[in-house]
C-alpha cells in the first residue's frame, strides 16, 4: 500500500491552484489521500510567505504538523510554495521536523519523492484534482509579475511574469468544463499584463474570447487587474463577451498621488478614476472590487483623507483593506515605517466603516428584485450562493430560504439585505 497523504493548502487562490495540480497527480498515484492530519503518514503543508500573518499562519501549520511526529503517526513532513521559496534556509534549521522543502512548481519533483517513481520531463502535467467545489475553479493563466510596486515581493518569491499559451489554458478549461465546472475564475498577479511576455504577443483580450466560446463554462470572472495596464482593448471584451460576468477585481492600493508614486503604481489619482470611469461607461452595472493598504510609510493624515474621500466618492462595490507591513527585499523597506501600529489599525477600520455603509445601500437597490445565483451550498432546504457580482469567499452571499441544488443556477427574488448579504426565496 502507497502512502497515506495529507494536504494542506494555505493563502491565495494561485496556491490552491498549484495544491490541485499536485493533489492530480496524488490521485493518479498510488497513494491515498486523507482529510485528517492525525490519519497521515505524510503531510505537505503548500505553504504562503506574503505578508506577516500568512507567514504566521504558515509557521504555525508547519509546526502543529511536526507535532503529529510524536502524537500521531507523521513519518514524512514536506514543506512547499512561497515560504519555502523565500526562506528554506532559515525553515529548515528553525524546524528540523521538516524532511523536504521544494518551491510551489516543483509537483514533479514532489511525485518523485513520494512515490520513488521519476518522472519524465515529457510526462503530462497531472490534471488537477478540485479542492473547490465541483461548479466552480480557479484557472491561473500567468505566473510572477514584472511590476516592480515597492511593498510586493511577489517577484520575489514568484518571479518575473511566465503567461501560459492560449491553447494550454484553453484545454484546461474545456476539461474542467467536462468535469462539471460552471464558472471559471482567471487568476495571475496581474491579469491585465496576460501575454505581454510571450514570443507570439497575445491579450487577456484575445483569451476572454476564447474561453467565452466553450459552452457549457456560464461564467468567467476576472480577478487581479493592474489599473495602469486596464486597457480599453480589455474593457470592451469584458462588455462584448456575454460569459464574462460584470465583475472585476482591481487593486487600486492608494489614491493619494505622493503615495501611488513611492508605491511605484504608475498611475495616478487622476488616471485610477478614468479607468473605472471608462470601465462603468462601457459596463454600467459593473461591480468593482478593490484592495487598499494603509498606513504605508509617509503616509500623513492628509495622505489618508484623500484615500477616504475617494473611496466615498468612488463607491466601489467590494473592498479588502490591509496594514502595511514591511516585506524583506522590497524598495520600500529603505523608507522608514513611521506610522504605529495603533494608526494603521484605526485608518483601516475608518475605511471599513465607511464601506459598510456604501455596501449596504448597494445592497438595498437590489430588494424586490429577481437576481441570477449559482448555488454553492445546500442544506435543509437553505441554499447559499453568489450572483454575478461575487467572487467566493471574499464577497457577498445570497442566503436563499428554499430546496435549491448545489452547483445550479436558480433565480432568486431578493427580499432582504444587510452589508454582506442578499435573502430571498426561490422562484
């Protein structure tokens, strides 16, 4: 009998894509996989180094797992993804637990060492095995990033951008479509930059297009848009493809122009607002997601008030705030953190506020009406899904109160809202 394995995915969705890659090949081998850590006899923790509290919550994952070496019976721990790329030195000799370390691509060396079987550099890549449910998948089109912003050591960690061809992400999503899969999530660092690096120079344009041909994908979700790179070519593919959901998820970071320049965003205040401008022109029920770091180094109250005014003034539909936290190796580390911690917190909870408030009275519009759902889970006669306008777990749900199945599509009539839920019954 092979191996008893259990996996652990932590941090983005881009990690959970490179733990379903490897989790393919588990499965096309003779291992036997398990949910239950204390059941393993091998445990590989796919782990995140991006910011503070992934790293934390890394390290502390790694080392409860170590502990299943005394308890339990752990023989094998393997340690994989950003952390590992980042600091395998240092892991290894603060956790001597650890038996192996690779990086996040290395799914065939990993193969190798759990099943003592060499594989092939012409060995197929393993067909992912889904850790989401079934109606729904993360494709990552591109790995690394060539943006050089000066708090992100994704570069780092990911290296420069690698875009896939467009035929290998479209075989991809076709099998995933065969397998049940309804709604596809595009993913790289930066989406928008997709093809760029390419010999045959190609867009995220030309991509959306094509994906939007395979029949039985309903919806595509575009996630990780560069502002400074939005180009009208994209904005218009998003409008023309009628698969493409009225969704996009762009991380505008700041809005103070003395910051964006320090966090080398290559876009100012000024041209952020005309592309979501141009972008709710050409889509006018879009929905906006953002992401916001506060307290950056220099950052004055004057700094933050532009960046709350703007956010009231933009009334984004969906929004993640974080801290700065310094990360090692990035430009910004030479400038001094000069904003406590204490500040960070309260100008973070200040935007928090407000967006509630702009988020509920987005809800509010939808009462009374009748609202498209895919079905994400399903219980005794409760239903929780997303419309259109949500990703999974980062953005609203819609409770609906009545027998629906997991993984349709149902229309639901809207009946009640708060700041992170539509209810409404089934029709």
């Amino acid at each position: 009998m092979g191996k008893v394995v259990n996996l652990i995915s932590l941090g983005c969705a881009k990690n959970l894509v490179d733990s379903e890659i490897l989790l393919g090949g588990m499965n096309k081998s003779n291992l036997t996989i398990t949910k239950n850590p204390e059941e393993a006899d091998t445990i590989i923790v796919n782990t995140c180094g991006f910011l503070d509290i992934a790293r934390e919550e890394s390290v502390d994952t790694i080392l409860q797992a170590a502990e299943l070496k005394k308890t339990g019976n752990l023989k094998e721990l393997v340690v994989m993804g950003c952390l590992s790329e980042r600091y395998p030195e240092e892991i290894a000799k603060e956790i001597p637990e650890i038996d192996r370390i690779f990086g996040s691509n290395d799914h065939k060396q990993i193969m190798s060492f759990l099943t003592g079987k060499e594989f092939a550099k012409d060995d197929p890549l393993f067909f992912r095995s889904l850790m989401t449910p079934n109606h729904y998948a993360y494709i990552k089109i591109a790995e690394g990033c060539n943006n050089g912003c000066s708090f992100c050591s994704i570069p780092i960690m990911r290296g420069l951008q690698k875009s896939r061809t467009i035929s290998s992400i479209m075989d991809e999503a076709i099998r995933l479509s065969e397998n049940g899969t309804k709604e596809l999530m595009v993913i790289a660092q930066d989406s928008t930059s997709y093809g760029y690096d390419l010999d045959e120079k190609v867009y995220l344009s030309d991509l959306l297009k094509e994906l939007n041909t395979i029949n039985s994908i309903d919806w595509i979700r575009v996630h990780y848009a560069h502002p400074a790179y939005l180009s009208q070519r994209i904005i218009n593919a998003i409008a023309d493809c009628d698969k493409v959901c009225n969704y996009l998820d762009m991380p505008v970071q700041h809005a103070s122009d003395d910051i964006l320049i320090s966090m080398k965003r290559d876009l100012n205040q000024k041209g952020i607002k005309n592309r979501i401008d141009r972008l709710r022109s050409a889509i006018p029920n879009v929905a906006l997601r953002t992401t916001l770091i506060v307290g950056y180094p220099g950052e004055s109250e004057n700094h933050f008030n532009e960046l709350y005014d703007f956010v009231d003034e933009m009334r984004f539909d969906r929004l993640g705030a974080f801290t700065y936290s310094e990360e090692d190796g990035t430009t910004a580390t030479v400038l001094e953190d000069n904003v406590p911690l204490e500040e960070k917190n309260d100008r973070k909870n200040k935007i928090i506020e407000l967006q509630h408030g702009i988020s509920l009275e987005k809800n509010e519009s939808f009462i009374g009406k009748t609202m498209k759902v895919i079905v994400d889970q399903s219980e005794n006669e409760i239903g929780v899904g997303r419309t259109e306008f949500d990703s999974p777990e980062i953005d609203n749900i819609v409770r609906i109160d009545g027998k629906v199945s997991k993984g349709d599509f149902v229309n639901v009539k809207i009946e009640k809202v708060n700041e992170f839920e539509l209810i409404g019954k089934p029709l």
